[in-house]
C-alpha cells in the first residue's frame, strides 16, 4: 500500500472521530455537578475513593443483609448525585421532647423503618414519642466540615449573647457511641463531644454517621454497630469493615461544592445584600481546616456558608423532637454550599429546610425565626430587585 492510501485512511478516521465529538453531548462542567473528588489526592486514595464510592451505590437485598426492617435499600437512594434529598424518601426520628436522652432506643428509635422484609411488621411511632421528619442533606464537602477545629466552633458560639446581635449559636453536645473514637480536635464537656452532622448536629463525625445510615436506614449491622434496631440482638457483620471505611472516606473525600458566575454584578450584590442582612452571622461564609490525616483536607480555607452551630429558628420550626443537648427549635446551621444545584437531585424542582416543606429559596428564607427573625424581616424589607439579586447570589452556590 502506498502512502496516498494510508493519508486517505487516515483521514478519514480522523473525520469520522470530529463528527462523532460534535454529535455526542459533551460532559457537565466541574462546577455543575456536586460528585467528584477534592483535588490533590494520591493514587492510593483514589483507588480508595473509587471503592468507597462502589460501597455508596452498593444495593442490598435480604440475602445481602437488607432489613428486616429499613427505610431504603442503598445510600444513593436517598442522596442522587450526592445531593440533597426528596420529600418522598424522608426519615422520620423519634424519641424525646427534653434533653433527657432518648428513652425510646428499646422500640426501635431513633428512627422509624417504616418497611419491612417479607414475613416481618414495619415499626410504627409508639406511645408517648415525640417525632420529626428530616430530608436527607447533600453529601458534598463533609471531609472539610469535619476538619474544622472544635475549638474554632466553640470560638464562633455565643451562648449569652455577648454581642447583643440576637444571635448565639451553641454546639450540641452528645454523648458518643461505643465505636466512635473522638476527632483529634475534640474538646469534652461532662464527658459529652460536639456534634457536627446532621440536621440536629447529632453525629459527632462521618464514621458515626455512616454506621448509623447503614444499621438504621438500611437495617445492615457492621463490626462497629453488630446490633439490630429491631431485635436489639448482636449479629454477624452483613457490611465488612473494611467497605464501611472506603464509604467513610469516600464522604471524607468528595469536593465542596464550586460557586458558579462570580463575576456576575447581580450574584456580587446579592453577597453584599446576604451580610447586610446578618444572614451571614450564622451562615458564614468561610471556614478553615486543621490537620488530617488526608492532606489534601490539611489547613484550607473554604466556603461552607455555615458555623455548625444550633440556633433557635422560632415556634414555626419547632418539632418537638431533640437529639443530644439540641432543643425542640433548635437546627444546626445547614451548609448552603451546593444551594443552586438542589433541584438536580430533587427530581427538577427545589424542596429546603429539614423536612423539605419549602419549595423556594424565599419561601425557605420566610420560615426563619427565632434568632433568624432579624434577617427575615431584613430581607422582607428589600426591594423586589434587591431580593432577586440576593436569591441570584444564593442560587450562584
């Protein structure tokens, strides 16, 4: 074959692969998404990533540890492209209306499995429990939050409002689990650590929390929690260890959330309009990590709009329900990182709030009372253009 032969085979290859590049659609940019990993990773963590990241779409069954009782069958499920979650694949939590400790651990709580395997009952709320309805939160950023030193959170807390702002913010302490180990950060308080996941702050770090999504959403008992909810008998591991770490880190490893249209007038006044308000007085802006054991998580600025604190958001909000030194009307501080991406894993459409009752930002910002009466009334007060640059500003997170 001469070489006139080859330049025609050639080219047309090279044709066929330009056309096929403009056909296929191309990619979501880093920016439109919330999965994928914090940069600066070792092959190592990433192949670890990878697996956790298998462990997360991992689907159980009854033959696979699924049950008896549960509420979903996987972890994305609940969490479609590690976003938020939807008003129809809610939790319901139960147990106390005082700080006393939850005295309803023996029927099943804190959480109702409200389905059950073949041959067995789903739980119902029993007698003289007190209950609340939480939407899943989005999974991105967790390894920063977790970073962040206790000490740097008790700093921004303001039990007596020494400021006079209205505003103070306290850690809710908990009591820790057999198998959680504190963070090396930790700061004790009547042998009591802070809590920092969750929508009451109820878990102190992502092991604690990922071993109670398995054993209560999902009924599956691992070597760090062997007991079953419903029969509060010791089994066998259903879930290794080993795939419950990869999960773990796989949390601890997924980016933040990237801001999108910085440069935009609308979204640089909306920021303005957003601390003006003194909404970032809780939702702050940034945050710093300590040491970790993962470097690319060690010593970095980030931008959460949070202060992992609880705050009393008034009578509106208030669900009877507590968890650890957390009162009836008080939630932790929600990260709004990731705030503009929502209704892509909700189904086209934007559910806020713990229980997923707002269907807007405004309406979202509306429900805020208590410490955040203030703020709402602040905004209230702007302009219709001015709040639609501050809900441009938000929707740009």
């Amino acid at each position: 074959m001469n070489s006139k032969f080859y330049f025609v085979v050639f080219g047309v290859i090279a044709f066929a692969i330009t056309a096929c590049e403009k056909l296929l659609p191309s990619g979501p940019q880093e920016d439109e998404v919330l999965d994928g990993t914090i940069e600066g990773l070792t092959s190592t963590e990433t192949a670890q990533f990878l697996r956790g990241d298998a462990a997360f779409t991992k689907v159980f069954s009854p033959a696979t540890g699924l049950g008896p009782l549960f509420v979903s069958n996987s972890c994305i499920s609940c969490h479609a492209g590690d976003g938020k979650g939807h008003p129809s694949t809610n939790l319901i939590r139960f147990g106390q209306n005082d700080i006393s400790g939850n005295q309803f651990l023996e029927h099943g709580g804190p959480q109702l499995q409200n389905r059950a395997v073949p041959g067995y009952t789903p739980e119902s709320i029993p007698s003289g429990a007190s209950h609340s309805t939480f939407m899943a939160p989005a999974n991105t950023g967790l390894g920063f939050l977790e970073a962040v030193l206790d000490a740097d959170i008790l700093k921004m807390a303001d039990p007596d409002d020494k400021d006079g702002d209205g505003i103070s913010g306290v850690p809710n302490w908990i009591e820790l689990a057999d198998f959680v180990k504190p963070l090396a950060s930790a700061i004790s308080k009547d042998g009591k650590y802070i809590g920092r996941f969750g929508r009451k702050a109820g878990a102190h770090n992502l092991l604690n929390q990922t071993v109670n999504a398995y054993n209560q959403d999902m009924g599956v008992v691992s070597g760090y929690s062997p007991y079953d909810t419903h029969s509060r008998k010791e089994l066998d591991p259903e879930v290794p260890n080993i795939e419950v770490e990869d999960l773990v880190f796989y949390l601890h490893t997924l980016k933040a959330p990237i801001q999108r249209n910085t440069g935009d007038a609308d979204v640089k006044a909306g920021k303005q309009l957003f601390m003006n308000a003194q909404c970032g007085s809780c939702h702050r802006p940034s945050l710093k990590t300590g040491n970790s054991t993962i470097n690319a998580l060690a010593n970095k600025e980030f931008y959460p709009y949070t202060d992992l604190l609880l705050h009393d958001m008034g009578k509106e909000l208030d669900d009877n329900y507590t968890e650890g030194s957390a009162k009836t009307s008080e939630w932790r501080t929600t990260p709004l990182w990731g705030l503009g991406l929502s209704k892509d894993s909700q189904g086209g459409r934007i559910f806020l709030m713990h229980d997923g009752r707002a269907k807007s930002i405004e309406e979202a910002i509306l429900l805020h009372g208590g410490e955040a009466q203030k703020s709402r009334q602040n905004y209230a007060a702007l302009s219709s253009s001015e709040k639609q640059q501050l809900i441009t500003f938000l929707e740009s997170l």
